[in-house]
C-alpha cells in the first residue's frame, strides 16, 4: 500500500513537471496558419500557406492547400480537377490551388477536426447542418461572404433566392456560396431493354404501381432491372427509396423539412420500406447487398440492369469506353422519377471560407469562387454534369453542345414535373445516411426484420446522438 | 501401430492446414493481381494468362507509393530508435540498481499492457493536437514509441539482467563513471535483447492503422496502412489494381521477415516467458 | 545506499520512460476515465452529467448487449479453439517432425502484415462475385451458394471470427518455447517407467505448459476486447448492429464528436482487459513474482 502512494506521490510530481514544459507549446498553437512547427521538415499543414517566389520585389504566389474529396477517381474528379487547373493558369505566379485528395467518406470528418485546432484549409464544400449550425455558425468561425456579393451583383444576381435565404444568418450574414446552377437528380434507363419489354409509357408518367409492373415486365423479359446498393451510403437505394416517399401522401412535405428528421415510424414510411424490401428482393442484382456506387454504376454500364437512380455527373460515364462497351450512350435514356418528381435542393451549404486566413489568401479564396461562378464556367459545368441556371440565359454554342441526354432530362422536367423533394440524405442524421441505412439493408432484404423493425431500429440510431 | 499412423496423418494435417491458411490467401492476392479484371470476374481460381506487370507500375507511378513507403519506414524506424534508447536508459537501472519505488513503477508500468491501445484514441487525438503536431510523421514517432514501453522494458531488463555485476565492478575500479558502464560495458553485451525488442517494435509499428488513420491527413505523411484504405476507395471496381496495392503493400513486411526470421522466432516466444 | 550522484543518474535514467508513461498512459487513462463522466464535443468545456454516458451505453438499445454477447462468444472462441489450436500446432512441431521449420515460418506471415491489409484481403475472399470461398462452393456442387457473408447473419459473426480464428501463432511460439524449455531427463524417466507418448503429453507436458496457455489466454481475449479494424473494415458492425463490438462504440462516439461517451466505451475496455488478466491469473495460478 505505502508503495502504491509512493509511486503515486512520484507521478504526481512528473505530471507537474511535463504540464509546465508543455505549457510553453500551447501559447504558440493558436490560430497557426503558417507551416506547422513540429519541427521535421517533411511536415504539412492542411492550412493555407504563402510560399515564396524568388527574390525581393517579385509579387508573391498565394498557395492554398486545399483538401477535398472530388480528387483520384472520385466521380466529382473528372469536372473539378481540370477546372481547378483552368483556374490555376487564369492566375498563375499570382495564386495557385494544391487539391489534396481525401476520400469521400472521410472528408466531413477531418473537416470538423480542422475546426476543432483551428486550422481550416481556405476553402471548404459543404457541412452537415448540426456541424455548421452549432459550431461554425455559433463561434463565429465562418468569412461572411454579403459584402463581397453586395459588390459582384453579377455573380449575386444569378443566385437563387431560396439558397441566399437558407445561407443567411440571423443577422444578415452569408455563409456559404447560394447555389446558382439547379441540379435535378433523376434516373437513366436502358431504351432496348424497355423496349424489348414492351414498355412505352414514359417513366415520368406512371404511377409506382406502374412502375411496378414495369419493373416485373423487365423481368419477364428477361432483365435484372434495378442497380441497388448497400454499401457506403446505399446512395442509389436512397434516391429510390426518396422517390418512392415522394409519392405517399404526406412524403413529399417530410422530405422537404428544414430540419432533421429523426422519426420514420409513420405509415408512410412503412409502406416506403415494404415497397423497398420487395424490390430488392425481386428486382435487383445479386451483388447488391454490400454493393458499393461502384458496382452498382458497372452493373447498369455493363448492361446487367435495366435501371440506375443517379445523378447528371454520370453521363461522362456512358461514353467511356474503359466501363462501358462501344455506342452504349445511344442506349441511354433518362427521366425523372414515376409520379412526376424529382430530386432537387436549394438547401445546404456549398463552398465557405473560414475566418482566420490572412488577408491575400481570403483574395486567392474569393477569386476561385468568383471564377467557378463566372458564366463560362457556369456552362462547362452544366454540360459536363447537368443542370440549368433559371436565370441565365446561355449561349446558342451552350445549346448546341448540350448534350442529348441532359436535353432528354430538361425535356422531361418541362413536361412532367410535379412534384420537388430534397434527397432523404438531406434530412437524414448524417450517421442515418451513411453507415446505418446502408446497414440495416440486407436484414431488411433478406427478411431478417419486416419493414417495421426496420423502421423502429434506423428511428433508434437516428436520436442516439440528437443534441 | 494403426494409431500411431493415425496420429502422424493427423499432425501433417494440421502442419498442412496451417501452411495453406497462411499463405494461400496470400498467394491468391498476388496471383490475382496479374490477371485482368475480366479474368477475376471469370474465375477466381485461374491462373494468370500472361504476367502483366501495368497494375503495378500504374500503382507505383501514380498513387504515390514511394512517399508512403518511405514514411512507413521513416517513422517506424525512427520510432524503434528512439524507443530503444528510451527504454534501454530505464531497463538497465530496473535491472541493476534498487531504489524506493522500483517495484511501485514497475507495477504500472507492467499495467499499461492492459490498455487497449484504441481506448486511449481520444486524450492521445488531443494532446497531438495541442502539441500542434497533428497531421506530421513526429507524431506518430511519439505515439508509436510511447506503445512499447512495456514490451521493451520487458525485454531489456532480463537482457541486461544476464550481464555480470563483476563486469560492472571491474569497469567502477576502473575508474569508469555511470554513464560509461552503461553505454561502454553493458549495451554492447545486450545486443540481442536490442534487437529482438527492436524487431518486434519495428513490425508493429509498420503495420499500425488507427492512430496512422486518425492522426494525419494529407497523402504527404500517409503510411501504407492508411494508404491501403485510400486505394480501397479509388479502386473500388477495378481488382486488379487493388490487388496489386494490396500485394505492394503486404510484400515489404513479408520480406523484412523473412530476412530476420529467426530472431523474430526467439524473441516472440521469449517474451511469453517473461509475460 | 549509493551516493547522491549514482541517485541523479538512476533519475535521470528513467525520466524519458516516465515522462512517455506520464504523458501517453497516465494522462489519457485519467482523462478517458473522468471525462466519461461528462458530456463534451471537443470544442466546450466537458460538462459534468454523471453516469449519463454509462446508461446511455448500456441501455439505450440493445448495442451494448449486442456487443457484450459478441465479445462473450469471440473471448470464449478465442480461448477454446484460437488456443487450442496453437497449442495443438506447438505440440506437433514440438515433435520436430518434417517441415516443421516451413510451418513456424509461414504461420508468422499472417501477423507479420498489419491486420487493416488483412481484413481488407479477407473480404475479397468472402465477397459474393470474386471471392474463394463462394465460388469454390459453387464449384463443387452447390450452384446457388451466394452466402454473402459480412452481410446476413450468423454468417457476418463467422466470417468476422474467421478473419482471426486460426492465426495463432504468438501463442503457438509461446508454448512451443516452454515445451522446449522442458528438460530432457524428465521425459526419458516417464518414457523409461513405460509412459507412451499420451501420457506424457497429458500428464507432464501439458500441465507444465500451463503458465504459457494462460499467457496465451489472456493475450488472445485482450485483443477480441479491443478489435476493431477486423470489424470496421469488414461489416462495420452489420448487418444491422449484430457483429457491433466495444471499439465500435467508442469511435461512433468520436466520430460523433461525443467524446465523453466514447471515453466511456473506453474506461469499460480498460476494466475489461483488467478483469481478464485477474481471472486468468488466478484460474491458471501463474503470480509471477514482479522484481
């Protein structure tokens, strides 16, 4: 016993010891945005850094490093690597952006441990509600971008009044970058196989129980029609499953909520699932459970499925020819989802720099947004991954450039639409979205729970960590 | 004797069996790594129809491979040093000398291998971060060298503990002062404690993936564990470059292995013993 | 007893090691234990709520006895069969028989790679499409065989138990080293009062062993109470929440920025591995004098 409080004695005495040789580093931490002071020269910092040019006269080059997930093969790559590069020669010698690449999956997660030390990079996409509303947005963190729009009406005026709304604070300050280009998510569907199958009516105009027997049509004839997906965040099964919420009375005003939402025991919800579980079990590949976007995007492109619920920025895909075989694009059809409706937000946070940088790199920062923002870019982007400016008219070479699938999906917004729905991500609790839905899939698609345990267990998750 | 014949099947089958669990998995990988993506989706068993090396220049050339390799064995390296010059000072007074709380600290120090390493991953994350270390190779070289503490003491106190006391005398007549009868007359004589400590600190600190994963960020200070979870994402559907990183990355632990096989055999089991 | 230079010497000895104890387990261990009592996401100040955290982990769903239940299971798995097997591959090689220099080499392999690689080899193996194991059931007969194995159960917790079940190599070393540690004129005196190589096994090797077993025993249980990567980076503790274990927890917490929950997950991993290294020490009897 006497030893044991010996030996306590002695750490305690240590403990002093180290706190106050510690002590000296914390006083040098605070708000670091020059390279770090580990000391090793092989370090980096996820901060924005200056690095010098030369000799003594000669304008410095404003570096920014910068890391995001739309980098390796990452599907965002293909549009966001070149442009950074466009923005890079439009400024050379004067700034220049590092993208260092972090993986989808990961990136709100370092992003939230940057804040914590205070050592976010210059330019951030995106952020969970909860993370942007209780710590960002509460301790001030954020550059309020309002008087720089003020001073760009050009940029300002293209934006839509929905997103300024949810980007301003309480006192009149923006947060992040309103969205100007609106992008509806919709599906693409293979026209042989629907034909083959006798199917004619436009998917825009059916109803899910004609969806339905659109889908056992597709498999008489034949064909696997839907490429679900479990793993990561089940993304194609969450956009159908949204579609199909959509359409119950009372999903539509759910899926547009402002807020989270962290109970899906209603009825609705329950038919939503009963609905997903027979689909998967009778429409959908073999390898969908544990399927990741990768598998699921190769099962449509090699032909396996009749059906895939995703996004424009897949279009580049059907003609590339390393996934898919030759003339496959002319094959594609898109729609958007039966009932009319379509997934599409104006709610969320894009691009926003936080408050700490120094003066030249808040400059570098504004410039980059300035320039993805600027109706040249504003029409690459539209035509590599979709979409259409309300506001903007484009350009007749625009026009002539679009390409036939996107004019496909406009077309079907014009016609069909009726209904408008944030994705079930976006008003799921970030851990709902990714891992648990994907998670809880198989129990549901093999039968292990019913819809109901199925709803009640993802209820559960969801208010575990609700503040 | 039939039973004995019996026995004898039995043993070779489970030497066998061993054997097959713990290369095959292996030797799939590698040998899926030469295949084309159709082949692999075609049948798991064939072999390659040509040695195509591309997937591995492809992963070597372009996915950084080299900077993750070298900080792998940077920062284990580095840390194995530090940590062996660290617990050598305090293996060899434990050893040799008794003092008031010699058997209280030993006490906690034995106790640290209780501790799951992950247990501890939040105050570890903080204290990286306010020694404004995080996202650098210094910091997993402290973290790292602070897991062998209990190993290595382990392992150094009984090696210095077979060094002679009449050696130490003999240096004291000598005139030699405390720091000289350590560094001059003992350490070399504990070579093999040295080096059995440092090869099983070194292979676990190049294997190491949690504190790698959390504490660092950038491509610049990966390690290859980290690196393997990047690559599971880049290469998600194309098998045959994930098999080849996967190879990369399992291969130079294999070699390092198989290079100091022996020691590694020693010194594993011996630390049983002592434990 | 030694001058007061030799005393600053032992001092100055031992302080980098205490300072590395101090700062890399004292201080995170009190942290992990108090901070489990409050409620702090990183960026506030903790906020004392008592046993919160510790109700919230135990009863909130059924996680918690998920995980315990697994954890029963794998620790009884891990002391019954991980061991016993290398205790079975130690008693063979004990023998010298042919080849057994290869086996000892190569049953290393698999923990001379970090186990995030191994995880990730492994579930290439299980995968439905490419993987070993279904296709070589489907080759032999069993056409429709798509077990998909880290996403149904039982066969998630198998195919997890798998990934580690027979790797036993550290405890197979260890007990092949007190077999070798065994003097010789023990087993020539059985042999020659006519013990056939059964006996001998059973009633002097074994028992003799058995410091080595235990050794084993709690080697093996302390690490399924901290595994993680072998689940985080196969099911991620699917399906559903059935293959969830302890460390699981703990980072959802951090992951969560729930950080006093997730010390908590924490301190409970820290009692277990204590309970565990008691329990085994007493049932095998291996106090070991400590200087």
């Amino acid at each position: 016993m006497k030893r044991i409080l010996k030996a306590l004695l002695l750490l305690m005495c240590s403990l002093v010891l180290v706190l106050a040789a510690c002590s000296n580093d914390k006083g040098t931490n605070s708000n670091n945005s020059s390279t770090s002071t580990g000391g090793s020269s092989s370090n980096t910092s996820n901060n924005s850094n200056t690095s010098n040019s030369g000799g003594g006269d000669a304008k410095q080059e404003v570096v920014l490093n910068i890391p995001h997930y739309k980098s390796g093969e990452n599907v965002g790559a293909k549009f966001f690597l070149p442009q950074v590069e466009r923005f890079n020669q439009k400024y050379a010698g004067q700034y220049k952006i590092v993208i260092e690449e972090i993986p989808q999956d990961d990136y709100m997660q370092k992003i939230k441990l940057l804040a914590q030390q205070n050592k976010l990079p210059a330019l951030i996409e995106g952020g969970d509600k909860v993370f942007m509303e209780e710590v960002i947005i509460a301790n001030n963190l954020f550059y309020d971008l309002k008087p720089w729009l003020d001073s760009k009406p050009e940029i300002k005026n293209l934006m839509m009044e929905a997103s300024i709304d949810y980007n301003t604070t309480a006192d009149g300050k923006i947060v992040s970058m309103p969205l100007i280009v609106q992008r509806p998510i919709g599906l693409y569907y293979n026209k042989e196989m629907f034909a083959a199958a006798g199917i004619t009516k436009p998917i825009s105009q059916m109803t899910f129980d004609e969806f339905d027997a659109a889908l056992e049509a597709l498999k008489q004839a034949g064909y696997t029609p839907l490429a679900l997906m479990t793993g990561e965040n089940a993304w194609t099964t969450m956009l159908l499953t949204s579609a199909l919420l959509a359409n119950e009375p009372g999903g539509a005003e759910i899926l547009n909520s402002k807020d989270y939402v962290y109970d899906y025991t209603d009825p609705m919800w329950i038919r939503t699932f009963e609905r997903l579980q027979k689909w998967f079990q009778n429409y959908t590949t073999d390898n969908a459970i544990g399927a990741v976007y990768a598998d699921a995007a190769n099962n449509f492109l090699s032909e396996r499925t009749a059906l895939i619920f995703n996004g424009t920025w897949m279009i580049g895909d059907f003609s590339d020819t390393s996934k898919t075989s030759e003339g496959f694009k002319d094959k594609v059809g898109t729609s958007i989802y039966p009932g009319g409706a379509a997934i599409s937000s104006s709610a969320g946070y894009t691009w926003w720099i936080p408050s700490n940088l120094k003066q030249e790199e808040i400059d570098a920062a504004l410039a980059f947004l300035e320039f993805i923002n600027s109706p040249e870019e504003l029409e690459a982007y539209m035509l590599a991954e979709g979409g259409n400016v309300p506001k903007l008219d484009t350009t007749p070479e625009f026009e002539a450039q679009l390409d036939p699938i996107l004019a496909e999906l406009n077309s079907s917004l014009q016609n069909d639409l009726k209904i408008t729905v944030q994705s079930l991500e976006q008003i799921w609790p970030p851990q709902i979205a990714n891992p648990e839905f994907g998670k809880y899939l198989p129990l549901l698609a093999d039968g292990t729970i019913t819809p109901q345990k199925f709803a009640e267990e993802l209820t559960n998750m969801a208010q575990q960590f609700k503040n | 004797m039939l039973s004995k014949w019996i026995r004898t099947i039995f043993a070779y089958a489970v030497m066998a069996f061993t054997v097959a669990i713990s290369t095959f998995p292996i030797l799939w990988i590698i040998m899926s790594s030469f295949k084309t993506n159709k082949e692999i989706l075609g049948d798991p068993f064939s072999l390659p129809v040509s040695i195509d090396f591309s997937a591995y220049l492809d992963v070597l050339q372009n996915y950084n491979f080299a900077t993750y390799f070298l900080n792998s064995l940077m920062i284990a390296g580095i840390a194995t040093l530090l940590a062996l010059f660290i617990y050598a000072l305090a293996a060899y007074v434990f050893a040799k000398f008794d003092f008031r709380l010699k058997s209280a600290l030993y006490i906690l120090f034995t106790v640290t291998l209780l501790v799951p390493g992950h247990a501890k991953a939040q105050p570890i994350f903080s204290l990286i971060m306010d020694m404004d270390l995080y996202d650098t190779k210094t910091a997993l070289v402290l973290v790292y060298t602070s897991f062998g503490l209990a190993l290595a003491l382990f392992i150094l106190r009984a090696t210095f503990m077979t060094v002679p006391k009449d050696l130490d005398e003999a240096a004291l007549i000598d005139g030699a002062g405390f720091w000289r009868i350590f560094w001059s007359v003992n350490l070399p004589l504990v070579r093999s404690g040295l080096a059995t400590a440092g090869i099983l600190m070194f292979l676990s600190y190049w294997n190491e993936y949690f504190y790698a994963l959390i504490l660092t960020t950038g491509a610049a200070n990966r390690t290859l564990p980290v690196a393997l979870a990047f690559f599971d994402e880049a290469f998600s559907y194309n098998y045959t470059r994930m098999f080849a990183a996967l190879t990369l990355v399992v291969l130079p632990g294999i070699i390092i292995y198989l290079l100091v096989q022996e020691q590694v055999q020693k010194s594993v089991a011996s630390t049983g013993i002592k434990g | 007893m030694y001058n007061w230079k030799t005393k600053l010497w032992i001092a100055a000895f031992l302080a980098p090691a205490l300072a590395v104890f101090v700062l890399f387990y004292l201080v995170p261990i009190v942290t992990v234990f108090v901070t489990g009592f409050t409620k702090w996401n990183g960026f506030n100040s903790p906020e004392f709520i008592g046993f919160d955290n510790y109700i919230k982990l135990f009863t909130y769903n059924n996680t918690f006895a998920i995980s315990l239940r697994n954890l029963f299971l794998w620790s009884l798995i891990a002391a019954t069969l991980h061991v016993g097997f290398g205790t079975l591959v130690a008693f063979i090689l004990f023998k010298r028989p042919c080849g057994w220099r290869l086996v000892r080499g190569t049953f290393m392999i698999p923990n001379v790679i970090s186990v995030a690689a191994w995880a990730m080899i492994y579930k290439f193996i299980f995968n439905d499409d490419i993987g070993i194991i279904n296709n070589f059931m489907r080759n032999i007969g069993f056409s429709d065989f798509h077990v998909k194995w880290f996403y149904e159960m039982p066969a998630a917790f198998f195919a997890v138990t798998f990934t580690w079940l027979f790797y036993a190599v550290i405890v197979m070393l260890i007990v092949l080293n007190d077999l070798m540690a065994i003097p010789k004129d023990i087993h020539e005196a059985a042999l020659l009062d006519g013990a056939n190589e059964w006996q001998v096994t059973r009633y002097i090797n074994l028992p003799l062993v058995k410091k080595a077993i235990g050794t084993g025993i709690i080697l093996s249980v302390t690490s399924r109470i901290a595994m993680f990567e072998e689940v985080a980076l196969t099911t991620r503790g699917g399906p559903g929440n059935e293959t969830y274990n302890i460390p699981l927890m703990l980072y959802n917490g951090i992951v969560n920025s729930e950080y006093g929950y997730a010390n908590a997950a924490g301190t409970i991993m820290i009692l277990l591995g204590v309970a565990v290294m008691a329990l085994i020490n007493r049932l095998f009897r291996m106090n070991e004098r400590l200087y």
